[in-house]
C-alpha cells in the first residue's frame, strides 16, 4: 500500500508497540510504519499506528491527552509496578474501602511532577531505564510535569483492587498514579491490567484487531484530520516548485495543502507571504 495514512489498531496484551507496528506493516505491505505513542508490553487498546509519510506526524501528535481504564490493587507490589516483576510485598491485612479512595483522588487531579517508574523507557545517559533496572541498577530519574484532568472510581473488583478511569496528558505513567496513590494509603500497590481508550481525537471503538486487518476488515485514516486548518489546494506548477525545494508566494496563513485532492503536509506564509512547508508528506 502507498497510501500516507493512520490506522487504529486494537493492540493485544503482551505484545510490544514495537512489534504491534512491525505486524502491521508486514500485512499491508506499506514501506515505513510507526505508532503515536508506546503502550507497555502487558498494555492493551488504541494505538494509533502511522503508514508510510504519516510517520512524520510523530511530533506535532506527541502531546496530546490520553484515557485509560485500568485496575490497581493495593497491598502488593513488584519492581516494575505491575504484573511483569514478581510480587515482592503482600500486606494480607488491608482492607481498603472505596470511601479511601474516592477521599484522596481530588488530591491527583491537576499539574504535578510524577516520577517515572524505574522499569520504563526514559533513558538515562542514553540507556533505557529498564535496561538498567534488569541489571539491579537503578537509574537516576527525573521528575517530569503530568496534568492528570479526571480520574474516577468505576467499581471495586475484589479486597483491595479497584477499577479506574483515568483521564491525563501525555507521558503520564498510570503505573506511577498507582505507586501514588498507594502511597496516600500507606500501603504500596501494583497496576494488574491498562487498557487506553483514547488517544488525541481517537477513540477505541474506531480500532481494528490484527485479526480485523489480516481479513481486510479495516479503514484508513486521511492524516488532514489531525488538523483544523483551512485548506489550499497546489496546482502543477506550484507543486513542481515545492518538490525542487522552491518557495512559492501564498496568500498571508497557515493551510492544509492538497494536490490533486491528495493532502500533501501543512504550509504557512512567511512575512513576505512565501511557503514554509511545516509538515511534508510528499
């Protein structure tokens, strides 16, 4: 396929983003792949998966906001905070109560600097956080601002284990909310499962299965989405221009470009009204 596109795919647990995109590439043939933001291995849900010149879209798509649904339990924990690590700490005692935790959510929502888990990818002297914590080093994190807009209660599901609905910017670690909030409890606390509901405009419900994409089942997203822009379309010669890297003169704006009805990247005028392509997908 040649195609510059998103698709939304539905990804299984236990299996990278990495190779969640490598599968997708492989079944439509497209030339390059690549996904809008990573889901941990045990991870489930939306990951938005670029095709072909899409994949330029990585940076402008970087920070927008995140929705998962996940399930802590409190009074066990593992080094990597959810189910990947052994347990390492059981507190057979606890007995919290959803009037505990619906009393210390309102203090988790807004800005605040959250601590990246020590198994993650953050890289620390150009080594991958996990990397070092697989070989008992810990890496010297950095607190990084998250914004956390809603995060609600949905239902307990069994002693101590709780589902969630969490709304948050980008590079939220939800299994840093779960350390969190096990702290606010003194008692620690492990992420049993995370499936992510939204991603940007995407929603999970527009995903395919990689089982939906082997059968063909699938719909492709036109990339000019992401962009609410008014659009100006590139005749023959204007667009020979900008394929030899000529500016050409626009009228005073920021645009979606098309040629020949095919969206072609995102412009804007200069102060003497000539093109800065900002986005090139051609």
């Amino acid at each position: 396929m040649k195609e510059n596109a998103i698709l939304l795919l539905n990804k299984p647990a236990n299996i990278s983003s990495n190779k969640a995109v490598n599968t997708v590439k492989h079944i439509l043939g497209a030339s390059k792949a690549g996904h809008l933001g990573t889901l941990d291995v045990l991870g489930e849900g939306l990951l938005p998966i670029t095709l072909n010149k899409a994949t330029k879209l990585f940076d402008f798509f970087l920070n927008k906001d995140k929705e998962y649904i996940t399930t802590f339990k409190f009074g066990q924990t593992s080094p990597s905070l959810d189910l990947e690590g052994p347990l390492t700490d059981e507190d057979i005692n606890l007995d919290i109560t959803e009037a505990q935790i619906l009393s210390i959510l309102p203090k988790f929502i807004g800005k605040q600097n959250q601590m990246p888990p020590q198994y993650s990818a953050k890289k620390v002297n150009g080594q991958k956080a996990y990397d070092l914590a697989r070989k008992g080093k810990v890496a010297k994190l950095k607190p990084k601002q998250i914004e956390i807009y809603d995060i609600k209660l949905l239902q307990k599901s069994g002693k101590n284990t709780f589902k969630f609905k969490i709304h948050c910017s980008s590079g939220t670690f939800i299994r840093s909310i779960c350390r969190d909030l096990a702290e606010k409890l003194s008692t620690c606390g492990i992420m049993l499962n995370i499936i992510r509901t939204r991603c940007g405009i995407f929603k999970i419900e527009d995903s395919y299965t990689i089982s939906d994409i082997e059968k063909g089942k699938y719909s492709l997203i036109n990339p000019e989405i992401l962009f609410d822009l008014p659009t100006l379309q590139i005749n023959n010669q204007q667009f020979s221009l900008l394929q030899n890297g000529v500016q050409i003169v626009i009228p005073d704006g920021k645009y979606k470009l098309f040629y020949k009805k095919e969206f072609i990247g995102i412009g804007e005028s200069n102060q003497e009204n000539k093109l800065k392509m900002i986005i090139k997908l051609f």
